[in-house]
C-alpha cells in the first residue's frame, strides 16, 4: 500500500514491471519507469517493494545489486544505488522514513541514513 495515499497500492512482477493502482477502482494510476536502468544483461528483477511512510516515494530492491527510489506522482527515477555485492531481497524502513534497511544475498544487512541523501 502507498502510506501517503491510502487509495493506492503499488505492486511489482518479477518482469521488473511496477505499477501504481487505485484500491477502489482497480485501475492502474501510474508505470513506474523501473527498466530505464537496466543493465545489460537485462537482470532488473525486482525482488521487494516499500513505500516512504511521509513521501511520495516508492523503494524497489533488485536482482542486479541495486536499490532504486521512484517518485510516485511521476513514475520517474529519482535515485539509484548499487546497495551489496549481491542480489538485494529485502527492504524496510522506520516509522519516520529517516533509515532504511536492506538484506542481501550476500549475507549482508545495511542500514542506509536517509537524512543524509
């Protein structure tokens, strides 16, 4: 669910599509622009989604190493990451959308300070 917009939901497919939906309607609202850095070998799998509990801002961990912020009224990328060494599986964030934690293939957790971004 989007946490700014109680009408909306956001959900992904492993083809890296993702798209905003209105709940009520079933419609979908927006595409967001999740291949426009894809890699070359076309591994863009988006393994999670969470959504910024005050912003606009959609999260999506992926296959390729990265994570990658969307903005949620434009579908556009905002920001984008090589988060570990390996596939990116997991994500969540703190109730004031101030840290973000990420889990990995890798074995490894990182707690990223979205403050200071």
């Amino acid at each position: 669910f989007v946490r700014c917009d109680p009408h909306q939901m956001v959900a992904s497919y492993t083809s890296s599509n993702t798209y905003i939906f209105d709940i009520e309607t079933g419609k979908q609202v927006l595409m967001l622009d999740t291949k426009a850095n894809s890699d070359s070998s076309g591994s863009n799998q988006i393994n999670r989604v969470i959504n910024h509990p005050t912003l606009p801002v959609s999260i999506t961990a992926h296959e390729d190493r990265h994570i990658r912020f969307f903005d949620n009224n434009t579908g556009k990328i905002i920001h984008s990451m090589v988060a570990h060494l390996d596939s990116v599986t997991s994500l969540a964030i703190d109730p004031n959308g101030l840290y973000l934690l990420s889990g990995s293939h890798d074995c490894s957790i990182r707690l990223w300070n979205l403050d200071s971004k």
